[in-house]
C-alpha cells in the first residue's frame, strides 16, 4: 500500500515562489503527506537559491529558480500560480489540460466580463470554477477539476462571514457593509512607498474607499450565488499593524426578525460539517492570532438590535485560507484527495 | 503686559494622573504658555513621585502624588479628571463653583438618564455641557462654563467625521454603520490579560459588537443634536496593534443626489474654520500616524455611487483630541483663553 | 505495520494547558503522529473548557481542563509540564518514576544548589538530565530518560549561537557579552501593567539589567558544559514589539586566529547533522520571523576583526525551540521515537 | 521688545523636506519660536506641495517644495540639510559662509579622510564642528558656528551612554560592545523590500554586524575625544518593529573598582545640568516610548560585577534627538538662542 501511495504522489509546481502566496502555499506544500515539490518559478529572480529569497523554506533552500513559463511548469501534475494580476491566462492557455492549474490570481475569478473590464482595465482572461468549496455545491465543481480560481483575501472573508444569513434568508444583501482590518503582506512583496514598515507601524488608513476596491465585484458576484437579488456592499479595507490577518466586520439589515440566539444557531448549523470553518460559542469574538498560519476561518454573529442589523465577524490569515491554504484546499479536492489533507488548523497563536 | 499674563497664570490640577488620559493631559498642559500645573493626584499611587509612573514627563517627575480628593483638588482654578466612569460625580459635587471642572470621564455625557442607566447600570450624575467645540453653537455654551463634559474617545471620532452631512441633510442618520480601529490605550492602563501585549501584537479583534458599547448612546445623542431624526447606529470598535489612534469608517445612505466632489466640497466648506479639524485634499485619505499627539481630526469623504452610501473616515488621537486634548481645547474655551493656545496640531509621524 | 504504531500511541498530558507554553505545546502536539493527548490541567482556569482559554485549539475546544495535580496527571505515559517556577517540583515527587516528564520550568535545570537559590530563592529540587540535545553527548542522555529539564529560552538562543565556538577552542568564554531581542509571550499571560500592548507597542526596554537575571547561571553552566573555564556573561534581555521570537546576538573574544570565512565553516560543520539548527549562508542573517512556530533556530557568525570578537546571532522562537518544541524533541527522546516526528521547521513568515 | 524678537525672526531652509528627517525638522520649526520656515526642498518631489508628502505637517500643506539647489537655499539664514549621504558637501560648498549650514547627513563628521574613504567609497567632503553639544568643550565650539555636522543617530546613542564613564576614567573604552536596537525610520523613506511593514513586524534583525556599519568610526571618533586610548567597540544595530526610536545597550570594562551606586553617581552628576539628558533614578530603566518625539535621552547605568563590566543604556528617538532634534539644538547655538528654545523634552507616550 506505502508503494501505491508513493506512485500516486503529486508534483506541484509553483509560479511566483518568491512572493508571499508563493511561499505560503510551499511552506504548506512541505507539510502535505502526498505531494513532491516540482518546479519552482519566477521572474526577476529566476536563477539565484530558493533560500536567498524565502529564508524560512529550509528545506527548499537549495532549490534553483526557474524562469516563470508553460514549458517550466508542463512537467508538474499541479501548478500553484502566485503571480499578479492579468499574467496567469496567457500561461495558462499553454498548459496541457491535464496539468491542474490552480490560480491564486484574479483573472479567472470573474464570470462577468465588464465587471473586469472595468476594475482590472484589461481583457477578460474566462472563467474558472471558483475555488471556495464552502459555497453550496461548489465543493462539487471543485472534485476532478483541472482549473480552479481561487477567491480573493477580502471576498473569502466577507463571504464566509455572511454565507449563513444569505442562504437562510435572514439577512438583506442589498445593502451590505463591510469594513475589513488587514495586515500589508495581502500587497505583496514590491518595494512601495506607502508600505514601509515606517509607514504602516503604529498607524491604520482605509485605501481603496467607495467602491472602487477591485474585490468588490467578487463579493457582489458571491452574494448572488447565496441567492442575493440585487445586492450592495459598501466596502472599506483598513491597512493595520499586522504582518498577516483579515478581520472582516460585516452588517446587513436583518430580513426576518430573529435575535442573537437564532442568528448564532443558523451560522453553527451551517458550518457544521465544514472542517475549516468555527463559529465560536456565544460572547467569544474572532481574533486574526489564532488563525495565523492556519486554513481556517473563525466567525461569530450578533443581531444589533436597535440598528435592526446582523453584525457578523471574520478572523483568517490572508496568505492561508485567504491564499495558498486555499489554494491546497482546491488542489485536494481537484485531485480526489481528502479535502483536509495536509492542511494546518491549528493557528500560531499568540 | 507680561506681568498681567502672569499674574493670570492658571492653575491646573489633574485627578487620576497616572493613567494614559492623565499623562497625556500633564503633556499637553507642560507645553501650555498659561498655564501652571497645581495638584496631581491619583487612587493606589499616591505618595507615590509622578517619574514612578510617567517617566516622560520628566519635568514633573519629582512631584508628589496626593490622593483623589475635593479638599486636596479645591485648591486649583482648573480639574481635569480622569478618572474610571462613575468616580467623578461625587468628587465634582463637592467642589467649588468656581473652580472649572473638566471631565474625562463619562458620567456628564449624557442627557438621558435612561440611556447612561442601561449602558452604565449605575445612577445617572447629571447632565454638563458637551466638550465638543466643533458641535453647532457649542463653543458659545463651553465659552467661561465651569463645568465640561469630554466625550468619549469614538463618539469624537464618529461626530466628526458625519457632522457636515447630517448639518447638511445629505445623509441619513437613520442607518449609519461604523467600524472603528483603536488601539489599546484607550482602555487604560489596568492590568487584564486581553489587553497582554502578547495577545494585541500581530492581532486584530471586535469587541463589544451588536450595539452594546457604552457610547453608543452618546454617538446617537449627537447625531441627535446634529439633526438626525431617529438615528441609528450599528457600531463595532476594532482593536489593533497600534499604541494609540482611532480610524473610524464611517457609512451613511445617501439623503441627496450628491457626488465625491459635492460631499468633499460640503465636508471642507463645513470645518473650514476650524483649526483642528482637516478635510484632506481629494484622494489623500487619513491615517492615525499623522495625528500622534495631535489635537486634530483628519477626515475624506467619497460617495459610494453603487452602495448608495456616503463614506467618511476620521482619524484622530484618542488620547489627544479624543481626550486630553479635548479637556484643553474646552479649558481654554473655559477661561477665556483662545481656543487653540498650548495645543500642537502636528501629528509625530512616523 | 500501521496496527503495531497505533497501539504505541503515547498518551500526553500537559499541565499549565492554559499558558502560552502550554499552549504551543497542544498546537505541536495535535500534529504529532505518536501522540495522542490526554490530560489538560490548569489552576484557576480548571473545570472551564480549553476552548475559552485557547481559542486556536479548535480540535481541544470541548475538552474539559483538570486541576493540576499528580493523581490526574499519573494517568498518562508522558506530562508536559509548563508550571511557574517552583511548582513542577512537588508534583514531579508524586508522580510514577515511569511516567516520562518533561518539565518547562526551570525547577531542575541548574546542577549548582548555590545557584538556585541566589537566583529564585527557593530551595533546590534537584537535577534533572538538560534538555539540549545539541548540546555534545546530551542527545545520549536524554535517549529514554523519565525526567527532562527543558532549557530556559535564552539560554537555548546563547548557547546554540556560540556552542561551536567554545567547543573548537575559537572563541574565549570568559568574557562574552550578549543582549536578546524578545517578544513579551516569555513572561506568560499574567496580567502585568508593565507587560500591557500599550506599554509594549512601539517600545524597546532593558530589563533585568547587570547580571540579575535568572537565565545567567544556566547560560554559564552551558557554557562550562562546553568546555569554557571560568566563563563570564554580560548579558541584556531586551523586550521588543513582537508577540514572538528571541533574537540574541552574542559576542566574544576571539581565542584564535580565525576570519569570518573559517568561523563560518566552523560553525556551519559543527551543525551539519543538526536537524534542527540552520547556519545560514554568508551575508544572510537571522530573523525571528522565519522561525516563528517552527522547531528551529537560524544562525550566523562573522568576525569582527578590529574588535577582535566573534560575533554570532541566533534567532528561535521562545515558545517552540525556546520552549514546547524544544519539549517534544525531548518526547520523542525520550519515548525512542525519531528525533524529528511532529516538529515543523519551517517559520510562518511573514 | 516684542518688534525687536519678530525683526530677528530667523528664516531656516530645509532640504530634503519629504523624508522622515526633513518631516522631523518642520515639525520642530513649526513649533520654534524664532523661527519662520523658508525654503523646502526636495528631489524627485520638486513641484509638488508638501502636503502631499508629509500629511501631518498641516499648517505647511500648501507650500510649494522646491529643487534643492544652492541658489535655492541661499536665501535662508540656516539650511537644515537632510540628504543622502555624499549629497550634501557639493550644495554646501557653494552656499555663502554666512548662511548656517547643518548638516543631519554623515558627510562631515568624520575628521579621519582615511576612515571616511573606506567606510563611505566616496572622497572625503571635509570635517565640520560636531553636533554633539553635550560633548566636553563641544558647546562653545558650535556656539556662533555656520557649519554643523549633526551625529549620527547610534553614535549620539551610544557616546551618551558611556560618556560619563570614560570621561571619569571608570570604564575602559578598548573592548566597548553595543547591540542598539532601532525602528527603521533612520533608513529613511525610500522603498527597499527588507524594509516593508510584512517584514519589518513581528521580526527582529542584525545588519551591518562584524564592524561594518558605517556608524563605527564615528562612535570611534567619540570615544578618543572622550580620552579614550585606542578604543575598540563590538557594534551590532537590530532593526526592531517600532516606526522610531534607539535603544543602545552598551557595556565597557570595568577600569576602576566601582559598583552600581557609585556609577548612578557619577553618570546622574555628570549630566546634572544637560537639559535634554535624564539618567533615571535607580531601578528604573529606559524605554523608547517616554522619549518618543522629544529631544531627550534617557540613560541607566549598572555595574555587572560578575562580569566585570558596566553596563549602560540609552533610549533616543533616533529622529529626534538622534538627528532633526539635534539639529534644531545646534541651530539654537549657532545662532545665539537659548539651547532649548523650541525643543520638546516631554516623549509621546504610550
């Protein structure tokens, strides 16, 4: 049988390694029983060690760099793209069928293409089956599948916290707000000004405000699956002293009249056979350490009385269940594997 | 002339001085040209030397520390409290009229006795005038007062910041949501294990979610003031890794047929003669290192066209204009003194 | 095969479940294959569950804690205990000689009855075999033992940084100095006004300054371990703003002519059969980051030739080398498993 | 006598206004009162207000940032210059001898070409008096001075904090070791990826160890001037997760049979009449945040006996009275004003 299993293994590739997602999802990928880690891919550093740009990846450290390219990365069973927007389609589209692709970009995300057209300002890539299996009958889409898109930080958050009340009916989406805390790896490793550790230690800031954040045609697109008509979100993402965590806070008048009680049972139920997913127990609220490093999403829910609003909150690590811990997530359920294997949810707390 | 200024000297005394609010009062007072600083008093720390308990005011740090009390603190012109909510009532009834009682605290804040007994679930102390200059036709009522209520350090935040559209009927305050990031001194410097650095840094979390926080009544009470019929407010204070500093995201529905510019317009025309108050330029947005230990607001607005929302974002200091700086912004208004002397209105930043 | 290894499984208890140790120890061991986990004990937190205390424990959250005591730990083959100090003793009395207990605390650590009671005033418990399998024969010693004395956090980061140094002759012992970089999880979760985030955010101190520390005669006795006669050590605990992770940078003459290249070879052949320890490659150098949760500890070393010292730093994390993962590796020492099982090496960075 | 002070108003120039020093300066000018600010400067900024570059510098919003140039700068009494490093001289040598040149930059404090060369790659500039008033002698010698070369923010650090020390002949300055931890504002704003806020928080970092940063023959520099004889020193700066501040921990031989009193002592005497020098009474240690934005240095000072060394440490807001306050205390001496005129002494803390 241990033969079988060792025939069976997976060789994943991963395009973008240097960058965060990238080293995510191969900090997971070292800890995941049936996988072999391929080709490791990337631009400006193709040529130099593994080990110079990913220091905590001891044991990839002597790993060489390949150049990013559908040639590089035919050769892997699975290739994890970490890359930036708008890079992975042309790649893609020279990838055999076969070989699962597993986007962490948006290009792929959208099902509406004047939806991207007018957030991204480039041509729409297509569509691939989106990669948050706690969606109903996504998990399904998911089994067997050789393109997955996996969800923005923001829209996996948002949506987990509010999925419950969009599928039992107890919440309005149509005039949804949110308002999400944010460590700065979710930007990326470029050198910006405006994400200096100067800058952005001792201080918050909201970016992105009014609807222009590229993830809000995401949520919007979400809600609509859970059965919004019409829905409206008024997104607002706060840049916090964190290196990693996404605490989203998200209200929504109440469509029926239920109290806190009711709201917390709904969201238990519904998460009850979900393996990655914890509403907590009544008076304990979300807090991103204890999801740090994990694929896992912590939500608690209260009704506002007074305001007549559900308040629903999200803690997950942006990088994992917000990224790569995603990413695998797919990867297993796209390989027929259990779609627990190998995936940590346990966060580094404190 | 420069004897009769000195001979006005006032003399300020400061209960609860060893806390956050009081040290940063003794800040600001230590940099105010009319002042000089008469009692320091405090509850377990007294005969106590204030360099014990607040090393960076060196210039006091050989003063002796007497207990709270009416007698010890008759002898100033000027009290500034800051004192856990509850304390200060029956202090304050037992000085003199004319000494100018300026609290920190919460127990004058409210009008309703009925509101301060739900949240506070002690005995309602009474009513004073509400420290919040920028208020319509506040300023005349705290201009020679003798007794001043601070408000609380969110309610601050969030009034700001709404202000100009509910003076202006462009929002409705019928449906406000607010998520406000704070960091931890605003909850004092008493000892609890969720306040450890170890469980703030790295972490972000909501508590007191679902309308059960103590200011909510006092964000509504000046909604109220601003005009807002039946207001509402869904409100969760975030708590962040950041020493100090609230940046409050503030959303309301759109009560007119405005745009980004028209809101921006009304928001800068609104507090254009208000020296602590700053609508930034069109797509700056604020950020709270740039208020540290400032007596400044620092506020943008935009529409949200598709959520149909106005949405506004204030940062300021909570210990400074959120509170100690507030208590002397109001001082000065107390005795006759122009309303900006002694108060920096440059952030340290970074 | 699989059905032999199941019936080995190793029941583990850890007392202190609700501490920062104690809880790092759960989150290592709910990924240990051998282990499955037994009694949760705490002093004033017993009869609550785990969940209130650890919220990152998701798979622990119902179980119900047991006060701390030898009849409710006896019942397991292995206790982690992650006590204050002097209080592991008396219960280690009691409990069987074949239950294997791996004590956090620094109880048995010191050989020198002197020395204890200098440092912690209480009389002496005894010796137990040190738990630093780097340490040259130690590994040895600790193969089966039932008793292990986990080493302090700090001396773990000391001794490793300089260990290869002392031992090939290159370095003088007799006059090192070191200062530690560290995060506030070391002083656990007790509620201290000094230990709050907002004392501890945007702030670097000194403590326990001139030699007064605790850690300083283990520090020493490692280093005579290591063949260092009459060693001196200046050390500074330094606390910093990060939840984790120790950095120490030590010092010492050079007792040698040696360079940067030939102390990097030393240092780096001296590990090279050390799973766990990493010296890394010349020009990088340690950062806590990329051994955060992970069972690792990053080094470099140079030579500072005007001074004429060698200069090495380690990173660790104090809770998982500095501490729980230091224990397990002592676990699986201890209980003849592979020295590596359930460790991970790999930081969650950034 | 108030026409007469507004005649003498002085009009400083500041190049370099975008960056974290530049920002720094006005902000301490903004508070002068002999001071109205002239010329702002900048390089790629030229064109733009400053408001866009520095948000917290309100009551400068609108002014206009200029090329740097000497023709620019000619009209300003001072010329605070805060420029990379080996930018500054060229400037300066076309700006009329009476205009008061200080420099914040490292191009003229090094009297040793010989050192500057091999530390800097570029030809020695020249040497100007060193800003370092606290310095035996120092303060009559910048006293009326028109070219000053501010210390860099370590080498002010540590010579205070051993200052006393080897100028009273109790330490020995042959085998000096420092490990100074620092925010990394003092690496200015330019965006590097090591100095992003994912990496930055949560991490703790050496760089430049093994006697390669270029403060090295500065602090050097200090220990002859203050008598030491061929001195030595073991310096190892870590960037820590903290926007601002230094906290320098320094230790020296013992060179006289002196314990922890007698040091107090003498460190707390010597200083007794520097007003922006505090040693702490015994038992309490220096922390970042109590001289946050302050021109001030906090120090404590131990004997290790065991260790035979004193061990001192200074806390300095390396922006601050480790460069722009320094600056502004320079610029009162060199222009015949009070040498505290305008300067904070009172840190923003928490």
């Amino acid at each position: 049988m241990c033969g079988i299993l060792m025939a069976m293994t997976i060789r994943v590739g991963v395009a973008g390694c240097t960058g965060y997602a990238g080293g995510e999802a191969l900090r997971l990928l070292l800890g995941h029983p049936e996988v072999e880690i391929g080709t490791l891919s990337a631009g400006a550093s193709a040529g130099s060690t593994l080990g110079t740009q990913q220091p905590h990846l001891r044991p990839l450290a002597d790993r060489r760099i390949a150049e990013t390219s559908a040639a590089e990365l035919a050769t892997n069973d699975v290739v994890i793209m970490a890359l930036p927007h708008a890079t992975s389609g042309p790649i893609a589209a020279e990838l055999p069928d076969d070989v699962a692709v597993i986007d962490c970009g948006a290009d792929f995300r959208l099902a509406d293409a004047e939806d991207w057209e007018k957030f991204y300002r480039t041509p729409h890539a297509g569509t691939w089956p989106y990669g948050l299996p706690e969606l109903p009958g996504q998990r399904e889409k998911l089994t067997g599948t050789r393109r997955v898109a996996v969800p923005g930080c923001y829209p996996t958050s948002v949506t987990l916290a509010l999925l419950p009340g969009l599928v039992h009916g107890v919440i309005d989406g149509s005039d949804v707000v949110v308002v999400a805390a944010s460590g700065p790896s979710g930007a990326g490793k470029a050198a910006k000004p405006h994400l200096l550790g100067a800058e952005l230690m001792g201080s918050a800031s909201a970016y992105g405000v009014g609807g222009v954040h590229r993830h809000v045609p995401e949520i919007l697109q979400n809600f609509r699956t859970l059965g919004a008509v019409d829905p409206s979100v008024s997104f607002t993402p706060v840049l916090v002293p964190m290196p990693r965590g996404i605490l989203a806070t998200c209200t929504a008048p109440l469509a029926a009249e239920v109290d806190a009680a009711e709201v917390q049972r709904i969201w238990t139920e519904t998460y009850a056979d979900e393996p990655f997913i914890t509403v907590l127990p009544p008076d304990q609220w979300p807090q991103t350490q204890y999801v740090t490093g994990a694929n896992a999403a912590h939500i608690q829910v209260t009704v506002d009385t007074a305001a007549h609003r559900v308040v629903a909150v999200a803690a997950i690590d942006n990088l994992t269940k917000g990224t790569a811990g995603a990413a695998v997530q797919c990867l297993n359920l796209a390989m027929g594997l259990p779609e627990t294997t190998g995936l940590p949810v346990v966060g580094v707390a404190p």
